[in-house]
C-alpha cells in the first residue's frame, strides 16, 4: 500500500496541468460547501440564542387553551400562576406574561396589537423592562423597532389603546412609549405593545394571572400542572429547526451539482489515464503486480486528488472562512419579513465536525468515481497492454 502511495504521488505530479486543474476545481467544491453549511449552521444557532434570550429562556409553560396562531384563544388562556412556582418566580427564575387582544388609535388610524404584560424588574428576558418602571401621566409601555416603523411611533408618544376586559367591557387607556427595542426575534416586537403585568391584570380584570410562564432552568425535571402545559425548548425551537432542515435540503441540490461538475473531471481523467497508459498497466502486470494492485494503484491516484484539493483548498478557504465568519453576509431583510428569529446580517460558524464530514464525503465521493473506470484493468491481456491495446 506504502509503494502504491507512492508511485500514485509521482504519477500526479508528473501529469502536470491535468492534475493541478483537477485538485483546484475540487477544492471549489470543498470550500463552497463548508461556506454555505456554515452559514446554516450559523443561523441556527444565531435563532436559538436570540429566542432564547428574547422569549422562549429555557422552557415555558402555556395555558391549555393557548394557541400562539390563534388570536382568538386569547380570551379563554388565562388562569391563577400557580403557588408551586411562586419561589422561582420571586428568585427571578420564572417570568409570567399575560396577554391579549387590543386597539391603537396612532395618528388617527386604527391598528390591532397584542398587549402584553410582563414584570418590570425580570431580568430572565432580554426585553428592556425595566423601561417601563416609569411615572408617567399614562401607562409605559416598550415596542420593537419594526413595530415603531410599521407603527410611525417614537419613544414620548401617547397613544389611545383599547382593549377589552374578563366581563367583555370595552375600555381605553393612554400609554406613553418609553423605549424602543431592536431585536432579531419578530415574535416580541411585530404588533405588540409591552406594558407592566399588574396594569395589564388590573385593566382585564385578572388579578395574578398569566397567559404564559417563562423559565430558566431547562435541565429542571417538569411535567404539565393542572391548566398549564409545559412547553420544552425543544418544542419550541421545533419550527426553526425544521425551517433549517427544509433549506438544507434544497442547499444539498446545489452541493450535489457542484460535486458532480468535479468529479465528472476526475472520472475523464481517469478513463483517459487508463487509456494512454496501457503499457505502463501491461509492465506492471508483467513485472508481479496483480490486477487488483493495479485497480488499487488507479483508485489511490482518484482518491489523492480529494487529498490534494483538501491541501490547496486550506490555503485559500481558511483565510477566506475566516473573513466570512467575521464579515458575515447581509441579507437586507428583516426577520419581520419571513416571521421567525433570523438577523440582518447572518455569520457563519464552522465546527471540526462539519470539516471533517465535508473531507470524508468529497474524499468517499473520488475514491469511487475513480475506482469505476479503474475496474477494466482487471479485464486486460497483459501481452495486449504491452502492445498498447485493449483486450
């Protein structure tokens, strides 16, 4: 094996340009997937660590009749926080937030929102809240950007907002903007206007109750409780991840094409490697080599262009990784757009596993594209291959 290494290397390099053209174009094809994956990659965990940090923590529970698609289910999914979590509540650990449907009157129009009620002093939550621990002749309240955008508001505006309480009465209030927060997470910022959580109970008439209840620690064991169902982090990232996998999918199209188009050049070179050199195929049958020597001397030479296009490929694609993950890659889009957790400007990260994975496919992929046209060796007359012809 040592030996066919070796006389492999020395027939690379001696076919010159031929070999050079190979190794660079699959280099192309090694750098371009670990890019493009890593930008997957990248946005998954950008999405997790934004929702994490923003709204989901580590777990929440929701009401039963909760449904985050249906508006309408707002008006039943609310009940009493239950007393079992009151300590985790009170260490910080627990963050309740009740909501419901409301009315915005900004500059005259009428706009539907979703007011939520949240504590002032949680630190759980990434949200500004404690923006709205503020005396004001209204009631504070926070926004996200693209719901200031959308909105046409800024921080010192009053707005009429109108809701409607748990004996379906219909009220008004003002509120005044205290602060405007920018996020990549569309779910706390799109149409939604954040307010303290006992104004909220006080204005619907719920004393001490939630819609949803944060918390912290994932790695507690918890199971669902009376009315509340436990959400995991799992089941709430679900959506991302398979978002994730659907464009994986349609990524794996483009990789696929670009693998071909490389070793597409390396299966022509082989067949005509095969070809040209019958002699030298014929003398080393003729001087002890086996046919399957040979057939393993051919596959090691197609094996060794993923080798070498792995080498060329790190002189220029790790610098070039390393300026991608640094500079990223601007989408000019905002996450209010699609509707899930996704920034501006994606960065990509690349793991030892995802490399390592790319190299052996690439590597797995050559090894038997040039084992395939090596296989008619085995069929050659070594008195026709001394000649130069085929059997």
């Amino acid at each position: 094996m040592k030996l066919a290494i070796k006389l492999a290397f020395k027939n690379l390099i001696g076919a010159g340009l031929r070999t050079w053209l190979n190794v660079i174009v699959l280099s192309f094809s090694f750098v371009i997937i670990i890019a493009v994956k890593g930008i997957l990659v990248g946005w998954d965990r950008q999405a997790k660590n934004d929702m994490t940090e923003w709204e989901i923590g580590g777990g929440q529970y929701w009401h039963e009749d909760y449904d985050p698609y249906d508006a309408f289910t707002l008006e039943e999914s609310h009940a009493p926080v239950p007393g079992e979590f009151t300590p985790e509540i009170e260490q910080g650990d627990m963050v309740p937030v009740l909501m419901t449907r409301g009315t915005i009157y900004p500059q005259g129009r009428m706009q539907s929102i979703l007011i939520k009620g949240i504590d002032p002093e949680q630190t759980l939550l990434k949200l500004p809240t404690n923006k709205l621990d503020t005396a004001v002749a209204a009631i504070p309240a926070v926004i996200g950007s693209n719901m200031a955008k959308t909105k046409k508001l800024e921080i010192g505006d009053y707005i009429t907002m109108r809701w409607r309480d748990a004996n379906g009465t219909f009220d008004a209030a003002d509120i005044f903007i205290t602060g405007i927060f920018t996020t990549n997470v569309p779910t706390v910022d799109v149409s939604q206007v954040w307010i303290p959580l006992d104004s909220l109970q006080s204005m619907l008439l719920m004393p001490g109750e939630a819609t949803t209840l944060t918390f912290r620690n994932r790695e507690k064991a918890r199971q669902d409780t009376g009315e509340w169902k436990l959400m995991t982090f799992d089941e709430l990232v679900s959506d991302i991840e398979e978002m994730i996998k659907t464009k994986s999918v349609g990524q794996s199209i483009f990789y696929i094409i670009l693998l071909i188009l490389a070793l597409l050049a390396i299966f022509d070179t082989q067949v005509l490697s095969i070809f040209r050199r019958q002699k030298e195929i014929g003398t080393y049958i003729a001087l002890g080599y086996t046919r399957r020597g040979v057939v393993g001397l051919f596959t090691v030479e197609g094996a060794m262009h993923a080798i070498l296009a792995a080498l060329v490929g790190a002189v220029y694609g790790i610098p070039f990784l390393i300026w991608f993950a640094n500079k990223g890659i601007s989408l000019g889009v905002s996450s209010a757009d699609y509707g899930f957790a996704m920034a501006e400007t994606m960065y990509p990260a690349y793991s030892l596993g995802l490399i390592a994975g790319t190299t052996i496919l690439v590597l797995v992929a050559t090894t038997i594209v040039s084992y395939w046209p090596s296989r008619k060796i085995a069929k050659m007359n070594p008195t026709e291959a001394l000649r130069g012809k085929l059997q």
